[in-house]
C-alpha cells in the first residue's frame, strides 16, 4: 500500500474531524498542531492536516 501524500489529502484528518474525534474544540487541536504535540502536514499556507498513524500514535500516547 503505498503511503498518502499531499496530492491525496483525503488520506488525511482535518483539525475539525481531530476536535470531533477526541470530544475537544478545535482551538485545542490547533495548539497542539502548533506546539508540535500532533504532527501536522502543511497542504497550503492555510490548510493543516494530520496523517492517521500520526493521530494514532498522539492518542496512544495520551492514554498509556
């Protein structure tokens, strides 16, 4: 399977699905984007999006 890249941003969570996902608003989500908490992949100057296994592994390590 070969890995998503930014020409397939449908492979990707938005900060709104991130916020909706984990029960937090979005200003959380983006402080966490910003403070490098959740890797983030950068599909233009405004628009963010975090790679599934990235959101995995920041869940994953939030409830271990």
């Amino acid at each position: 399977m070969q890995a998503p890249t930014p020409a397939q941003p449908q492979a990707y969570l938005t900060p709104q699905e991130i916020a909706r996902r984990l029960g937090v608003s979005l200003r959380t989500v983006y402080a966490w984007l910003s403070a490098g908490k959740l890797p983030k992949v950068k599909l233009s100057r405004r628009a963010v999006r975090v790679r599934p296994e990235d959101f995995e592994r920041f869940v994953a390590e939030r409830t271990a």
